[in-house]
C-alpha cells in the first residue's frame, strides 16, 4: 500500500466551528444502543468499511490514521496481518468452541505456555476471558478465592486508588474511579469492601519541593494508614494500574512507587494486583510494564486483555504467580461461558508471535521516544498544555485543568477528537474522573509496527488537531482564556 500523506488525511482547513460540527455529523444507527457519555457516539460515529496496517477507509471515502491502536490501545499490531487471519481459519475449521469446564482445547494451553515462558519467572498459571472487565472481576474473585482457601474469610477489602479505571462491570467500576462509576454509585453506596488511597500521580499530587522518592514513601504511608483503619487482616489486595491511562493520560509511577508500596503489602501479607489490561502486553515497551516501570516489583495477580489478541477476536486473560497458584490448587471458583475460547486463544499467541517474530517490541520503544519528542517540541510550549509524556507506545498529553471552563459544551477533550477526525487522525480523549474534575487530556496508544514516516505524519496531525481544537474553544468562549 503508498504511503498515506497529509493531503490524502486532511480534509482542508478548520474553521473555529468545524470542530463543533464534526460532533454532530456522524452517522447514527436507529437499531444499535451506543454508549455514553461519549460525546462522538451519542451524536453518531463514521462507518469504518475497512482497515489495513494503522489505518481505517471510511464509508464516506475518507482515511483516518489510527493514533490510539483503535481509541482503546487494542491494535497493537495494526489490522490485516495475513498470518493472525490464518490462525484463526484453521482453528476454526478444526473445532469453533468448547466449554471448558468439560472439554480442553490445546489453544488454551498453548498460549499459557507461551506468555508464562515470556514472563521472567513471574508467574504459573493463565486463565482466558473475553474482556478486561471480566479479567478485573476473575482477579477480585481469585483474590477472595485466595483468602478462603487459605482459611482468612474475614478478609473482604479491596484498595485502590483515586483517578484509576478498571472497567465496567459493578466490580471493576466500584475499583475504579470513572464517569460510569459514579452514575451508577447509588446501586452501592453502601458498600464497605471498596475502598480508595491517592491516584500516585506525582505531577498533580507532589508538595513544593517533594522528589519523587519522598512523593512515593508518602504514598506508601498513606496506604499504611489505610491498612491499619480497616484491619490489616481484613484487607485482601490492593490494586493499582501498572501505568495509568483510561482517566490520567499513561501515568507512569513515580521513582520508588511500587518498591515502597510492596513493602507495605509484604509487611501485613496483602495481595498486589497489578492491572495491565491496557498498560501491558507489550504497550510501554515490554510484555509486561512492570519490567518498565515496577523496578524489580512483580503481581501476585495480574489482568491483561486489549494488546493480548490485538482486537482480532475479544480476549483477555489473568497471570498468577506461585504463591496464589499452589494456595488455590486445582483451580477458583469462577467460570464463563467463552472462558479460554479456542478461537480467541489461536488468535492471540498468533499475535504475541507476530511481536516477537518481528521485534515489535523494540520499534514500539524506538517510535515511542521518537514521537514524545516530536510532540514536546510542538506542544510543551502551548499555555495551555500541562504536560507531555510517554513510555514506549503509551503516550498522553495532559492540559491544564484550570485554563478551560469545565462546563464548557462541548469540552475541549471531545472537541479535540473532532478536530482529529477532521484532519484525518483518530484520537482518544479523556474528560478527567468521576466528577469531571481532574483535568482533560489525551493518550496516544499507536500500532507497534510504526515507521518513522508513519510517526512524523501521526506528530504532525495530532499538534494540528489540538491547536484547532483550541481555536474552536477561544471562539466559542473568549472570555475564559
């Protein structure tokens, strides 16, 4: 296929409402339920008719290139890889489904076998869902499951943090700290098992003059104190993403983090979960990002999903270590349907193959960093932009959560998706937490299979877009700026 360029992307200059306008031009299917409170689907979305590599041919014949793997960080290794449709044909062609309770498939097996031998030691058993939200809810089942059979039934708190998503089932949303969850807070308002520390952002959280190593020993301290009010013998697990993105825009920890949260845990024997349902599979530059960014920090439990199987079938998975492994024995009390889908599982170790088979890894750190720089020059000195950062193919921009009206309509994070659209390039934005009030921003997730043209091309559309994306916003409300 030519190379894609800016012309063929962009559809002309944008005007101040342009922007607005993109909101409200999509088409809308009268027979699909589609999902809020995302601004683009509430007022319609583009029909996307086909995809290749990074990019996606829309009905109305334009091209977008695909910035966020998809908007989600789920096509890792961008789309019509010839050798995932083969795996998947002849699976298919051998058995489609089986339920796993009664019947094994080797698919399963196989793709354990392969992630675990890629793991470092880390871990000793793999289980297969269908989403990250049924990946989240399998680790706080197996995480209760643990504590049974270990004879502690009193132990039934979960901690996590502020700023954090975890997904979308009551579980996952009562672990996290989103949109939804706070929609649907009233159905357990009364709950006492969930239970919240600080988000460990350092940019937003630090006091003057606080390192990083300071910054993060007070973290710890605080999840002590937490600990110690609920009962250090009635706390289960404490969750955290490894790197944060669904609400604070690919968060890194901090230097010191996870080593001075795992000595708390350690010390009153509470279970870490690391949750790299986004963050991992490769994403930051590793399989895992806790070989990034965990300095020698490893899970008891740890959810992967969206990289796993690269959007060609839904699939997610839970790693275990040894320690829950030899305590849970032959297995947990928890199973699905679609549990280790035979189909699923030929099409996500034919997708990790693909990354190792042609170091996928390797060019995402490569076009990770080149990105981030492009992008801090064209943007770090905008007034507007707080801040920049990124670890391997995890990229977010953060804005400064006091320079634009939060009441805004629409806000700047959703006019930013449509400036995108407009130019040609698909964006994911993020309108800050459950209250709306953390700041909005954007995370940038692209394919692993990035080229260096590819990743001029993608740095030059994305500072274009946020720039008319702020030119839309000063038109429409001058006196806020």
């Amino acid at each position: 296929m030519a190379p894609i360029s800016l012309a063929d992307l962009a559809t002309g200059p944008v005007s101040p409402s342009d922007t607005v306008k993109a909101l409200k031009s999509y088409t809308k299917h009268p027979n699909l339920l589609h999902s809020l409170p995302f601004p683009i689907a509430k007022d319609g979305k583009p029909n996307a008719v086909h995809s290749k590599g990074i990019y996606w041919y829309l009905e109305d014949g334009s091209v977008l290139m695909d910035a966020g793997s998809s908007g989600v960080a789920v096509t890792c290794i961008g789309m019509g890889i010839p050798e995932v449709f083969d795996a998947i044909d002849k699976q298919m062609r051998k058995t489609a489904f089986v339920y796993h309770a009664y019947l094994s498939c080797p698919p399963a097996a196989e793709l354990a076998d392969y992630l675990l031998a890629k793991s470092d030691g880390a871990f000793q058993k793999a289980t297969f869902f269908c989403s990250g939200s049924e990946a989240i809810e399998a680790a706080l089942k197996l995480s209760f499951n643990y504590w049974r059979n270990k004879g502690q039934p009193q132990r039934r708190h979960f901690i996590s943090r502020e700023y954090s998503y975890h997904g979308n089932t009551f579980g996952a949303m009562q672990l996290g700290d989103s949109a939804r969850s706070h929609f649907y807070r009233p159905l357990w308002e009364e709950s006492s098992t969930f239970h919240k520390v600080s988000s460990g952002g350092y940019l937003r959280d630090k006091r003057e003059g606080e390192t990083e190593e300071e910054f993060s020993e007070r973290m710890s301290q605080e999840l002590e104190a937490k600990i110690l009010s609920l009962g250090p013998d009635t706390v289960m697990a404490f969750c955290a993403e490894t790197v944060n993105g669904g609400i604070m825009a690919a968060v890194a920890p901090p230097k010191g983090y996870f080593p001075a949260i795992s000595r708390v845990l350690k010390k009153y024997d509470i279970l870490l979960v690391m949750d790299e349902v986004l963050c991992g599979m490769g994403r930051v530059g590793t399989l895992h990002a806790w070989q990034t960014v965990g300095e020698g920090v490893r899970p008891d439990i740890q959810p992967i999903a969206k990289g796993l199987g690269g959007g060609y079938m839904p699939i997610s998975g839970v790693l275990v270590n040894h320690k829950v492994s030899e305590v849970l024995g032959e297995g947990m009390v928890h199973a699905h349907t679609y549990q280790e889908h035979p189909v699923a599982c030929a099409a996500a170790l034919a997708v990790q193959k693909y990354v190792f088979d042609h170091d996928l890894l390797a060019n995402n750190r490569l076009r990770g960093a080149q990105l981030l720089t492009l992008l801090k020059e064209g943007l770090d000195h905008l007034e507007y932009v707080r801040d920049v950062r990124g670890t391997g193919c995890l990229l977010g921009i953060e804005f400064e959560p006091f320079y634009f009206n939060p009441k805004a309509k629409p806000r700047f994070a959703p006019r930013l998706s449509a400036a995108g659209r407009i130019n040609g390039v698909l964006l994911t934005n993020l309108s800050g937490n459950q209250d709306f009030n953390y700041g909005e921003g954007c995370y940038l997730a692209p394919a692993f299979t990035l080229t260096e043209d590819e990743t001029n091309l993608m740095a030059e559309l994305v500072i274009k877009s946020i720039k008319d994306a702020h030119q839309s916003y000063i038109d429409d409300y001058p006196k806020t700026v």
